[in-house]
C-alpha cells in the first residue's frame, strides 16, 4: 500500500436541488486497493457517495481526490443496481461500448472483450441479448463492461440486488477471484452485512439525515477469502458486529 490514498474524501457535503443536506461533512480516505463496503439505512445516502467519487453529480463542498488526478472517468467505472444494459445490442457489443466511446481500434477492442468475458465467465451468452440472460449473466455482464475499461476504483451499487442468495453467494466469490487478477479498489453499497463482511476489509456503517460515518468495522481477514469462511466464528464475529452497529445507528435515529 501507497502512502497517497487512492482516494481521499474530504469534508463532503451534498445538497441537491431540495436543498435538504443529503450528507454533511463526509471524510474518508481509501487506500489502493482496498475494498470498502458503505451500509446504512435507505436514504442515508449510500448512492450519493458512489455518484459523487464517480463525478456522476457535483460535490457541494468539500473535495474528493483520486490519485494520480485526470480524468475521473478514465479512473473509476459505476455498476448500477438494475445492470443498466442496452436491450438491443448484444452481450459482446453491451461490453465494448464504452471502448468504443473512446474510440478504441476494433482489434484491440475485441481483444479485450474477449477478455473480460473470459474473466466473467461469460463466453458462451457473447450473442446473446440481456433479455435472453438470467438475472446473474446480466450482473457478469455489467461487471464485464465495468472492468473493460481497467478502471483504478469500481464502484458497485448493490449489483447482487436483484439475485437469489445463491447466486449472490457465487458472484461474491467470483468477484473476490477477479480481484485477485485485476488489482482495483472497490466501494461496494449493500444492504447484507454478510455480503459486506465477506467482500470488504472495511465496512463503514453510515447513519441518515444528514448522511455521515456511524462507525467503521475493520475485517482482518486476508485475501483471496473463500466461501467457506463464511462458516467461521470469526465471520459471523463481524457480520453481528455490522449489525449492533445498524442498530445502533437505528435506535439513535428513533431518539432524535
Ligand atoms: N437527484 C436527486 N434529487 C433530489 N434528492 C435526491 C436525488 N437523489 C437522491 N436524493 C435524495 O437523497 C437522499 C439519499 O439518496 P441516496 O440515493 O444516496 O440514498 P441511498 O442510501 O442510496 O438509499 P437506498 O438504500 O434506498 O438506495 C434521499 O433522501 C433521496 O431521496
Ligand atoms: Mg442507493
């Protein structure tokens, strides 16, 4: 690990057009190569962070830094919870697009897809389209896109949203394999604390109204993890620790 943070968020506030103070005051820096999980009650702005690292809105004040500076779209790609496909193209052309919007050479656009489908596991559905994919090859599908651009930070808004908890289960996992080839740092929104605990070495646990950091819970469990550590005492140690602390978050919301 660096010394500069792979991304420094500091002091961040974030009013949309309402003017309602969505968060307040939001400091944290990543380092690279982290995995950093965000997990709050709904609302409490979960997303507006993820938007807000990606430059999809802008900050209100306050700075987010990523290092190296440039382009912020060339650093980071944004996985949205519904995949985000576009229903007419295909698989293969859903992946490519946004090396095509740089204007990528198609042989070295192609080699890529190859790529990141093989990486994805994802091959054999090249021609088909989303609406001829289970729920889990659209989620490979949209991470696929997402890497192809071999961004420093992803950023996934609860990708696995839409899965049963066994697919869930194997795309975790899958997730964990690619990130042991392709080293980027990751901020992933959830509402599992089991998810959270099994991706992340840091899960910050976020309270509402404005949006800020409740607590931060350290995972020590080295990579690459496997699913079975997921029967461990140490696991389930960390996901109740999650959860007293979404409690916590909850009954301190009820006083207020
Ligand atoms: N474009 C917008 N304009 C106005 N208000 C917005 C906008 N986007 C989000 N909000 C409000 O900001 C707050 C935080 O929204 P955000 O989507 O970041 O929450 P979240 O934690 O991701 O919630 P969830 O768990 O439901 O996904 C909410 O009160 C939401 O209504
Ligand atoms: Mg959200």
């Amino acid at each position: 690990m660096t010394t500069e943070p792979q991304l420094r968020i500091e002091g961040v506030s974030k009013r949309y057009a309402n003017g309602k103070a969505v968060l307040e005051n939001f400091s944290l820096d990543i380092q690279n190569e982290e995995f950093v999980a965000f997990i709050g009650p709904r609302g409490c702005g979960k997303s507006t962070i993820l938007r807000l690292i990606a430059g999809l809105t802008p900050i209100t004040s306050g700075q987010i830094q990523h290092a190296g500076g440039g382009d912020i779209n060339q650093r980071t790609s944004y996985i949205f919870q519904e995949s985000a496909l576009l229903p007419w193209r295909n698989v293969e052309s859903n992946v490519g697009l946004p090396l095509r919007l740089r204007g990528l050479k198609a042989a070295a656009i192609s080699e890529r897809i190859r790529d990141v489908l093989k990486l994805w596991d994802i091959n054999h559905v090249s021609n088909r389209f989303p609406l001829q994919l289970t729920p889990g090859m659209k989620v490979r599908t949209s991470l696929a896109r997402g890497l192809i651009t071999q961004p420093r930070t992803l950023l996934l808004d609860e990708p696995f949203a839409a899965l049963d908890a066994i697919a869930r289960n194997k795309l975790s996992a899958d997730l964990m394999k690619v990130r042991q080839k392709r080293h980027f740092t990751a901020c992933l929104v959830t509402h599992s604390a089991a998810e959270a605990v099994f991706l992340a070495n840091r899960v910050v646990v976020l309270a509402a109204n404005p949006g800020r950091i409740a607590e931060i819970i350290d995972v020590p469990e080295s990579y690459p993890r496997k699913l079975e550590w997921r029967e461990t005492d140490a696991f389930q140690e960390a996901v109740n620790q999650v959860r007293n602390a979404l409690s916590r978050v909850q009954e301190d919301a009820k006083k207020a």
